[in-house]
C-alpha cells in the first residue's frame, strides 16, 4: 500500500484525536499546565493564547490533531513546518533579549501533557482503562513526532513514560509569576460563568497536586455531575456542554472535525 493511503498514528491515537469531547478534555487540562509552567513566559512573548485562550488552544490541538490522522508521506513536513514557527520565534526573542531558546525539556513536558490528557480524557469518557499495550501505542506516536521536531528522549513505553510525567508534576509544574496573569486571561476570556465551570472540572479531572498548587476546590455538586456524565452522554450533551464552555468562533472551529454543528 502506498504510503499516501497510510495515516500516520496508531487506531489508539486516532480515536483519541478524532473525539471532539476528548480534545476538549484535552484543552481543559492543557490549561493547567500551562499556567504552571516554568517557561510559560514564552506564552506572553507573541501574547497570541493569553490575549484569546480559548481559540488559541483549539487551533494549536486541531493542528495536533491533523497530525495524526496526516499521510506518513507528508509527515515529516507537516512536523518540520510546526518546528520552524516555533524556531523562528525562539531567533527573534533571542536576538531582542537575553532569553533563551525554548528547552528541550519544556518540549517534552508539553508532550507528556497530551499523553497524560489525552488518557485520561478517553479512560473517563470511555469508563475503562487502557491496557499497557494501547498505552504504549498512544505515547510512541507522540514520540514519533517530537523525535521529528528534533526534540529527543522522550519515553517510549508505559513505564518510562509515567515515571517522566511524575518527575514533571512534582519538580517543574509550580504556580510562578505568570500562573494568575494567565488565569485572568482565561477569565477574561471565557466570563465568570464558564471559567467557574472549567475551573470545577479541572479540580476533578487534572492531578491533585497541580489541583492542590492552583487552589482548585472540588465541588460536590460538580462531582456528582462530573461523574455522571460519561454514562449519558451523547450528541444532544455534547452540543449543550460546549454551548456553555466555548465561544461561538471556538465551537465554529470545531465544527472542522465533527459532524455535529455547535454553531
């Protein structure tokens, strides 16, 4: 078979990616991180996701999402054209100040960042866990493409993989200077009311202690909900949760990879 008719990602990946309440998921947490970072002042350089999180998110995890459901032919040309952007942007900072070029490490962290929600989102959704096997696949794909972007030495199995993600959570991912400031762009962003809700689901869906560093507070009302929602549900839901989540411009970006309409 001809490598223009083979999708680069493994089935895993693509359920994974090809599941709009998964890649939703995927953002609520990213957030998170995001804000905890130790180099998220690079966020601040071109202002793009704090001036507009919540399309910013979506255009950075529909790219991601492109990716694997990309012909392996064209790969490493879709992976070379993300690494230039970013590339370019690390020369230009570099030359107006004395910062540094983006570790390798931050990479890697924002890797395991996708791994991490990316599992967690299907295991809620789906209500089962995934088997070391189809664990492994999912984290190799993501290999795949930070060994592309040049970015080396990230784990290549289930074992490793947790055991750098643990590293992540307890050494690099602490609330900094940047953490509020881009937590009030989610709130100017989103309004009161959404990022209320965004911010109960994040105190029951990322780990305790980055819940415990944002000063995230579970809430019963919200847990009861959190934990029904998966039995039920269905496209109706899922239209009327990000009705309440997203903007209309975020729900119309979305729509490219749904067959439902959210507009």
């Amino acid at each position: 078979m001809s490598e223009d008719n083979v999708y680069f990602g493994k089935p895993i990946t693509r359920e994974i990616w090809g599941n709009m309440a998964n890649i939703i998921l995927i953002y609520a947490g990213s957030a998170a991180d995001f804000a905890l970072h130790p180099e998220n002042h690079w966020l601040f350089y071109t202002n793009k996701l704090p001036s507009n999180p919540q399309e910013r998110f979506i255009e950075t995890f529909l790219y991601n999402q492109k990716l694997f459901f990309t012909p392996v032919s064209q790969l490493p040309r879709v992976v070379s054209h993300i690494r230039q952007i970013h590339s370019a942007i690390e020369t230009k900072r570099a030359r107006e100040s004395s910062h540094k070029m983006i570790s390798h490490t931050a990479f890697k962290d924002v890797f395991s960042m996708l791994v991490d929600y990316g599992i967690r989102g299907y295991e809620y959704l789906n209500r089962r866990k995934l088997d070391p096997a189809e664990k492994t696949e999912y984290i190799n794909d993501i290999k795949a493409v930070s060994d592309m972007m040049g970015i080396s030495g990230f784990p290549s199995d289930d074992d490793s993989f947790r055991e750098y993600r643990v590293d992540c959570i307890q050494n690099r991912l602490q609330a900094n200077e940047y953490t509020e400031r881009l937590y009030e762009a989610y709130l100017n962003d989103l309004g009161e009311t959404r990022f209320n809700i965004v911010r109960r689901f994040q105190a029951q869906f990322i780990p305790q202690r980055l819940s415990e560093e944002l000063g995230l507070v579970k809430s019963n009302a919200f847990s009861l909900l959190y934990r029904t929602y998966p039995y039920v549900h269905h496209g109706f839901l899922l239209r009327l949760l990000m009705r309440v989540l997203l903007k209309k411009a975020a729900r119309q970006a979305l729509y490219k990879i749904s067959q439902v309409s959210f507009s």
